[in-house]
C-alpha cells in the first residue's frame, strides 16, 4: 500500500505489545508510517528501540478523561488513514480513544457492548475473535489490513539492539509481573524464586535475579537472601540494559509477565508459570514452556478490570498447585536440552466479559 499514515494504540504493558508484531511488522514492511499511544513505560522503550515509530504519545498509567481528551487533541489534526486497536483492548475507553482521532478508518476487534457501538459510529472493521495464542488474534487484524505475509510474522518483534551472545550455565530469574489491576496474583511465591536461585546457585550456575520497579519489596528481600552469594547478582538496570543482560542467559523462569515473553523473543529458553490465566492464551513465542499443572481451569477474563478467584480458593492454582521441585526439575531439563519451541495455538477457547468461548 505504502506512503499511508496509521494510529496504533499499544495500550496494554510489554507482553502484548510483542504480540502486536504482526501489526507492526507488517505495517513496517508496506511502508506505512506509524505513530503511537503508549500508557506503559516499557512499551515506548520497546517501541524506541525497533525504531520504526516517527512519534509516541505516552498516557499517564490510569488516564483521566482530560488526559484522554488532551491525546486525542493533539493527534485529530494529523488526519491518520487508519487507527488501529491491536488485542487486547477490552476496554470501551480505548475504541473512544482511537475513534476520537478522526481517522478515516477504524480497524479493531469484535468486543461487542460498547467499544463496538462506539466504532459503528464511523468507518470501520472489526474482526472476530477467535482465541489462540493472542498474537494469532493481531495476525488476523493484520490478514484484514491487507499486509503482506512474512516468514517471521509468528515470532515476536525484538529491537536488534537487545540481543547479546549466550553465556553458557546462566540462569535469569524474575519474580515479579506488573502492579498494575492486580496483576501481582499472577505471582509464584517469591520463598520458590528465592530458593530456586540459591540451589542452582550450589550447583555451580551463575543467576541473575531481575528485579523491575514494581518488586519493591522483592528487591528488598533479595538484598538480605543473597547478600553472601557470589554467584547471584540481582539486577534492577532499565529495560533497554536489562534486557541485554537478559539476553545473556541461557535459562530463564519467571510468572506470565512480560519479561517472560521478551526472554522467548531474545531466545532464552523460557519456563514460564501460569496459574489463572490460559497457557494458551498467553504462552510466550519461541523457546519456551507453558507451565500450568492446575486441575483448576483457567479463569482470568480478558474482558474485566482486574484479577479475581473465582472460586475463592487463595490463587491455588499458583500458589500451591505449582510444587517447587518440579519447577527445579524443568529448570535443568532446559539447561540440559539444546532447544525447546513453543507451538503457537492458532484458535481455542477464550474467556471475555464472563462468558467462555469454545
């Protein structure tokens, strides 16, 4: 298509914002230029860093209306050919936002309620969901953009500059997610963390314990468990430094956060940790394994505001229902194995505004 201009609001934190690469990737590729709405920090340093962006717009993280109305201001003069709403984007405040630029067409997915009522109120298409991991759902948005397939469209979008040379026996651990709509329920205990470090640590491996700004009181802990542990360094350095020395390791377990898919995107072989939400869904790309052993179903709703147990059972199915000795098992399994891929699930069953989708 070429010489086109297009919003894309990647609204959401660092994890979906990789599965937006067939979006972006794409749009790059037919020669679109492309500005952004950002509400996460990691998100305009990922985007940054590809540097195929000519402009970011970042919202506060709980934008107010005023602070919605002043974005949507200063982008409606700049008359986009298209905005584009890539999953997730539950939220009918985000298809406000995107309609309020004034593009001339509006592309997103089939919410329903409002953000579809919303849309219906100019040009627009919207393409049904139809579950699979979430990237398979911005693939589509994608198909119906028009962009042009490419051979890469099923991995995710890393900056070039992130990437580092392997160092062989290292072990990147991150106990921690986003603080953000209760996001720290997705969390293994730390106690597991903490002691999968030391142990691996006997074992003669080297472990970086990465340590973002929403682990406060981990990093606080971390101080005092691994004070007298030469071989445990703990690292708190920004994303574009972390994720370098990301990069470096070998190995790497964390919860279903965005530093998880990031490490599968840099090539680090990945186990990551599910409990309530879908290991289908959500399973990182790449060298990975979606670990979720709960008999519990998975329960998270891509549709609701926060996290919640819907059997008012404690989160057991992360908190308990993942032992610790079998997680250290899979972690020298990875070390042993020379590779491990991820299959990336097309279409499957999805839960989105309390009802479940087959």
């Amino acid at each position: 298509m070429g010489s086109q201009t297009a919003l894309v609001l990647l609204l959401p934190g660092l994890g979906d914002a990789l599965t937006a690469s067939p979006l972006l990737r794409g749009l790059h590729n037919d020669g679109w230029t492309l500005d952004a709405v950002t509400m996460h920090p990691p998100v305009s340093a990922y985007l940054e860093a590809l540097g195929i962006v000519r402009d970011i717009t970042q919202l506060p993280l709980r934008p107010t209306a005023l602070d919605a109305l002043a974005c949507i201001r200063g982008l409606r003069p700049r008359r986009y050919d298209a905005s584009i709403l890539p999953f997730p984007a539950t939220r009918w405040q985000y298809a406000l936002i995107a309609r309020g630029v004034g593009a001339r067409k509006l592309w997103m997915h089939e919410y329903g309620g409002a953000a579809s009522a919303i849309a219906m109120t100019t040009r627009n298409a919207r393409v049904a969901l139809r579950g699979g991991q979430r990237l398979s759902e911005n693939l589509r948005l994608a198909r119906a953009l028009g962009l042009p397939p490419d051979p890469n469209e099923l991995r995710y979008w890393i900056p070039e500059s992130w990437h580092a040379a392997r160092i062989p026996g290292m072990l990147g651990i991150h106990p921690g997610s986003m603080a953000w709509k209760g996001n720290e329920v997705k969390r293994w205990p730390y106690e597991h963390f903490a002691a999968l470090a030391l142990a691996q640590a006997a074992r003669g491996r080297s472990v970086r314990f990465f340590l973002g700004p929403h682990e406060q009181r981990e990093a606080e802990r971390a101080e005092q468990d691994f004070r007298d542990h030469a071989r445990i360094s703990i690292v708190r350095e920004p994303l574009v430094e972390a994720a370098r020395l990301l990069a470096e390791c070998e190995v790497f377990v964390g919860n279903d956060a965005g530093f998880s898919h990031l490490a599968s995107g840099l090539g680090v072989k990945t186990l990551a940790l599910y409990g309530m939400t879908s290991e289908i869904r959500g399973a990182p790309v790449g060298p990975a394994v979606a670990y979720r052993p709960s008999l519990c179903p998975p329960c998270h709703d891509e549709g609701l505001r926060g996290f919640e147990c819907v059997r008012n059972i404690g989160y057991r199915c992360i908190a308990r229902d993942i032992e610790y000795d079998p997680v250290r098992e899979k972690v020298d399994e990875l070390f042993e194995r020379e590779a491990v891929e991820q299959q990336v699930v097309l279409e499957g069953p999805y839960r989105l505004y309390g009802k479940a989708y087959a």
